[in-house]
C-alpha cells in the first residue's frame, strides 16, 4: 500500500486512467464485434457501415494510448479485407 502522499496520488491517478483505458478498451471490442457479426451474418452494407464505424474508435484508442498503434491499424486492415472479399 502506498505510504507517502505523492504514492497515494499516483495510486488514484492510475485507478483513474485504469477505468479510463478499460472502458475505451471495451468499447472498442463492442465495434469490431459489430463488425465481426455482420461478416458472419453475410451481410456486406452491414459489414462495410458497421466498418466505418468501428474505424474511428480504433485509432481512437490507438491514438489514446490503450493500444499500440501498428496493432490497431492491422486490426482495421485485416477487418477491410474480410468486408471487401465478402462484397467481392
């Protein structure tokens, strides 16, 4: 437990950032999950706007710092792909 009063700052800046990091993380996985189930469903309009959609909140995230930049932009990548050979 933290002892000195600039510990217990950072303990609470961190649970903070921690709520933060956790809930963009969710929301980022709710979005491609959309987008993954229209890709199931057959459904290439609702693939590609459910894609557009979830493109944004991506670099969102990678841009925030919750995860790495390369790994979201591969994710969107891999994500346009499947839509376009679905459409295709």
């Amino acid at each position: 437990m933290a002892n000195t009063p600039s510990a217990k700052k950072a303990a609470r800046k961190i649970a903070r950032r921690a709520d933060i990091n956790r809930t963009r993380r969710g929301r980022m996985r709710t979005f491609v999950r959309k987008v993954e189930e229209a890709i199931a469903s057959g459904d290439a309009a609702a693939a590609a706007e459910a894609l557009r959609a979830a493109q944004p909140e991506m670099m969102r995230a990678a841009q925030k710092g919750v995860v790495p930049k390369n790994t979201a932009s591969r994710k969107v990548s891999r994500l346009a792909a499947r839509v376009k050979a679905l459409s295709a």
